[in-house]
C-alpha cells in the first residue's frame, strides 16, 4: 500500500468501497452491468480487449444517456508484448457538408448543441471493432452477445436514464416525434414479469406514445439489437475471425447504416438553436471513415509517464499542467487545502486558455507546449490571487485567432441539448449525486461514461466512449439510436485552432489516460466529465502519485474544478474566476478560496468526477481496481 505524504491531508480512514486486489483481472465501469460483463469475458478466457469491447457495447444499451453506437470513443492502451502506450482513435470527423458557410447561411453563428448539424462521423462502433480484430481474441458475436441480450430482452434502466427522458420528453413529444416512440412507449408496461417488474418496449413498432419509464423498469431497444444481429451477419462464411470483424465493419460504414443515416437526416427537425434544419452527414461522409491508431502524447509526472491523446482532443492540457506543478513544494499540490487547491486550479487555467488557443486537428506546437522554457514563462503567472483572464501563451511564429469568450447566450428558446450532464439552473448548487441533469429547455453540462481493463497476462486499456447520447438528436427508427453532437466543439469564426473544417475532427473532450513507471503500464484511469475530465483525473494523479493516497482514497477525496475557461459545449460560454467545488472541502477552506477571489459554487458532498481505475504492479503481478461512489452507479471487479 502507498505510504501517506505528510505534505498532504490525510486521506480518510474509511473509504466508500474497498481497494479491490488480485493477480487474475479487474474492471471498472461507470455502469456495473458493463463491468460485470467485463470481468465475464475475463473469466471465460478472453483478454482486456475482448472485455473492454464486450462491456462497451454493453454501454451504449445500458448508458444510452451518456453515450451510443453513433457516439464516438477514444482509448490508450498497451499490450502484454508491447508496453508502448497506443491510441485508439474513434473519433470521426465533420462531415464533408459541414461548412462554415452552410451553418451561416442556416442563420446560426454556433454549431447547434443537438441536431443532426453537430453530428460528426459516427467512430465509436468501428474503433471498438478495429481494437477487437487486432488485439482481441474473441469471435464478434461472443463479444457482442451481451449487448444484444440486453437490448432485445432488457435491462433494468438507470435512474440517470429516467431523469434524462423526463426532463426531455416535451421535447419529443413536440418535435422528435422517433424519440419519443422510442423513450416514451405507451401506456406504460406492456407485460408484468413473474418478478412483479415491468417491462416498456423500446422499438419503432412501440405503441402510441406515453410514459416515461421509472427505475427499474425493463427497457428494450430491438432496432439496435437487430442492427447488431446484422453485423454479424455480415461476415457469415468470411474465412477467418479477421474477416468476419472486416465484413461487420464494412457493413457499418458503406451499408444499411450508412444508408439509414442519409435517409433520417436530410428531414429538418429541431435543433438547440430553437430552428429546425436537416443534417449534412451523408453516407459516403462514413464510407470515408476507418477508425486508426495514433502514438500517445506523453509528459514525464514525478517519476510516472502520463500517456494521453494528441492535440485534437484536450488530453495534452493535463499533461501542461502536470509540467507546470512538477517542481513545486508537495504541500502545493494537495487539492485539499485552499493553496493547494488555488494553485492547482490557477495552473489548469493557463493550461485551458493554451488549449483554446492551439489545440486542435492540424499542426499544434506540442513540443513547444511541453518545453521546460515555455512551461517556466507560463508558471510565473500563477498569483496569489484567482485569475479572471483568458491568457493564453504566445508561441513564435504561431498565429491563431482566438475564439469568441461568451459570458452569456441567448439562441431561439433552446430547445436542444449540449453535453448530457446538466445543472438544474445555470448558477444552482447541483444536486448531491454523479448523475446527469437536463433541463426542461435543454442546456446541458459534461458528463459520459467509461471503461478500464486490465488482464493477468498485462493487456490493459482506458476508454472514454461518448456521444450519441438520447437527448442528442432525433432517434433514426431503423438503427435505435441517434447521431452524435461532437461538431459543437468547433467554431464557425476563421482562422481558430478548431474552426470547423470538413474532414477534419473537432477537438474532443474524451480524454483517458495510461500510466506508466519505468516504461512499464501501471495504471489505466478516466472519468466522464466534458471539460472536468482531466481535471478530476489531475486531482486523482496528484494525490495517488504525490500525496500516496490508495487508488480508492483518491477517487474518494473531495472534488473540485475551474469553469474559468470557454466551455467545449454549446452555448459556448465560461464563468470569469468560476470554481465549482464539492461541499466536502470544507467551510474554512472554501472561505479562503473566496478571499482569494474564486467565484465559487457549491455543488454538493458527493457531485463531481466519475472516475474509475485499475492498477497493475509490475514487479508483484497485483492487480487493482477502484470505482467512483457518486450516483451509486460506478463498479469495479475483480479478482
């Protein structure tokens, strides 16, 4: 077990849930039934890949609020032969249509938060086929049993997923008319089971529609196990396990799919602009998509390699605030105490405003971004006091516009919805639970889901799928699911690190992480979020690496973030000084963030950060695992 530092609280005697240990495989999730799907494959002999697939498309059926097979994903793993972090990039890109001048000439000046005009490529589902092909070792159709199993027989739905329908069903009731066939069968239970529970039909032959189902329930999506069973199809009497996968994935990309997106969306409907359009994505936009790898980012922590995505997703802004913390006293890096807490956040800050100014898909100065000259500059605007700027760095001969920084927006009624986790109101304490919120009119603030796995023989993988949320759009009745909105994290103004651009993918927020000692993979740790995710995962890494806290003592400790910064989801907008913090911290401790001017918000004792997490020790073979309490939804297993 780690050893305390004495520069940092104490962690707490008592954790919410044991430090779980063992030498076979562990899992974690953000949704227990994908975790215990996991750990199955791992039981039944599969490797981490086999179950961080087979969970993951368990996932998309149990989590449809946070994610969707028409979401996308990005993942860093490493293999038991190769210990060089690797990213898996399911993130797809703008559509070819998908033009600055089309969304001007629709009368919008955002790309909208919901609609088939935020959608990108669909990545996730041919990015987890491409992990299984290659690193796997399990027929697709034992990978996707699960999944499909949930999905036509049902599975008792998720509190979170009831209050995402009811606080959206207005809106499809009066305008995503698929939707609410779907999220709103009617009449309530078609069927009792012998158990006393209820089961609601999910599929576009539902009855007219009703009821917003209640925890509990049993919901099905038989549209989304069909389309399923019609991957495997696709590659009966291929020769080889290779080639099946290959036919699945063809049959996404270039076949019924395909082709059912390009029906559904060229229909106007509405959007978070309160106007209705038709999408732009197109079939041929998927046929162009394969999902790839990618080298990671990496960044040396005290001792530790951080591995993350590239540019083009926020992963690198955790990895320039870990350089900008890396030489100061340890008692500033505890995020318990207010200086701690202080300088952790005004370093992020900086780190944020970088990634506004640079970071996107194109040719982004990382190597300068990391620099001990740049990283030095920056640290001496860390203050005494909270920042209300925007500062960005300047890099030599880099010219990039900066985007607009909105304190406040004002689009149509706002009908539609940004990311799927929301505050009740947008200054409200958020309600003591790690679950999203939406509001009745549709804005929305970060959240997702996750996966870690890591097996006996030393595979181990993060992943962060997302998108393709319920709310998102329009469900297209043949598939049971709907279109991702990642376009929103683009900007319609020239000349920006992540103007929109056709082809090109928007700069994402999903963000896992790998950790390596010694060139070796030790921990494999994400959490949902938006823009907190490696924020909370920093507050993680400072008290497991630095303050000695367990994995679960970590996951545990008090939470908090800056929303200092222009917000990756619309309607776009930061709070000067903002910090969010969970009640937890302290009275005494949050009185001295104020004197030091953070503009603060309670957000409950148990609010912030979804985190989960498996270690292995290199030199024992022991492996671990930990999970987030908050929202009582979050599990690890193992043995």
């Amino acid at each position: 077990m780690p050893t305390p530092n004495p520069a940092f609280v104490p962690p707490a005697t008592q954790t919410s849930r044991p430090d779980l240990q063992g030498t076979f495989g562990m899992a974690a999730a953000t949704h227990w039934i994908a975790t215990a799907t996991a750990q199955s494959v791992l039981e039944r002999g599969g490797n981490a890949f086999d179950a961080a697939v087979a969970g993951a498309f368990v996932l998309h059926v149990v989590e449809p609020h946070l994610n969707g097979p028409g979401g996308d994903l990005t993942a860093v793993f490493a293999t038991a032969s190769n210990p060089t972090p690797v990213v898996l990039v399911g993130q797809g890109p703008a559509p070819a249509g998908a033009t600055p001048e089309h969304y001007r000439a629709e009368g919008l000046d955002l790309v909208p938060g919901s609609g088939a005009l935020a959608a990108t490529v669909p990545g996730a589902v041919d990015a987890w086929l491409l992990l299984l092909r290659d690193h796997g070792t399990w027929e697709l159709a034992d990978v996707l049993a699960p999944a499909i199993g949930y999905a036509r027989d049902g599975h008792p739905v998720a509190a979170g997923v009831v209050r995402t329908i009811t606080a959206v069903q207005g809106l499809f009731r009066d305008h995503w008319p698929t939707s609410a066939t779907q999220w709103l069968p009617g009449g309530g239970p078609t069927r009792a089971g012998t158990d006393g529970s209820r089961s609601l039909r999910s599929d576009a032959s539902a009855e007219p529609v009703g009821t917003v189902p209640a925890p509990g329930d049993l919901v099905r999506n038989e549209a989304l196990a069909a389309v399923l069973d019609r991957l495997l199809d696709a590659g009966d009497g291929s020769g080889s396990r290779t080639a099946r996968i290959d036919a699945a994935r063809s049959e996404w990309a270039e076949g019924f799919v395909a082709e059912a997106i390009d029906r559904f969306v060229r229909e106007p409907h509405r959007h978070a602009s309160g106007t209705d359009h038709a999408g732009v994505i197109r079939a041929s936009d998927l046929a162009a998509f394969r999902a790839s790898y990618e080298p990671a980012a990496t960044t040396e922590f005290r001792g530790c390699t951080i591995a993350k995505t590239g540019p083009w997703g926020q992963g690198p802004a955790l990895l320039q605030t870990l350089r900008l913390l890396e030489p100061l006293d340890d008692a500033l890096l505890d995020p318990s105490t207010s200086v701690g807490a202080h300088t952790i956040v005004e370093a992020q800050k900086l780190a944020m405003a970088d990634r506004e100014a640079f970071y996107g898909d194109g040719d982004v100065p990382l190597d300068v971004l990391l620099s001990d000259a740049y990283t030095d500059e920056r640290r001496a605007l860390i203050g005494e006091r909270a920042s209300a700027e925007l500062r960005p760095g300047t890099i030599a001969g880099v010219e990039r516009a900066m985007p607009p920084a909105r304190t406040s927006y004002s689009a149509g009624d706002g009908a539609g919805l940004g990311e799927p986790t929301v505050q009740v109101a947008p200054v409200a304490p958020v309600e003591d639970r790690g679950e999203p919120f939406v509001t009745p009119d549709g804005e929305t603030r970060g959240d997702t889901c996750h996966i870690d796995v890591v097996d006996r023989w030393g595979n181990i993988v993060s992943a962060t799928p997302s998108g393709g949320w319920l709310q998102s759009s329009p469900t297209i009745p043949d598939l049971g699911f709907c279109l991702g909105t990642r376009l929103q994290m683009t900007w319609l103004e020239p000349g920006t690190a992540s103007t929109l651009r056709p082809g090109e993918r928007p700069r994402t927020t999903l963000t896992p992480t790998l950790v390596l000692r010694d060139g070796v993979p030790v921990a494999a740790v994400g959490s949902p979020g938006g823009d907190q995710q490696d924020q909370w995962q920093l507050l993680f890494l400072l008290r497991w690496i630095v303050g000695g806290y367990t994995p679960q003592q970590a996951i545990d400790a008090p939470a908090l973030h800056t929303t200092s910064f222009p917000g990756s989801f619309w309607p776009r907008t930061w709070e000067p000084a903002g910090l969010v913090v969970e009640d937890r911290l302290g009275d005494d401790v949050i009185a001295e963030l104020e004197a030091r001017g953070h503009v603060v918000t309670r957000a409950g004792d148990w609010s912030l950060g979804r985190l989960s997490c498996v270690t292995r020790d290199p030199a024992t073979g022991v492996l671990g695992a930990a999970a987030n309490p908050r929202g009582a939804q979050g599990y690890a297993a193992g043995r």
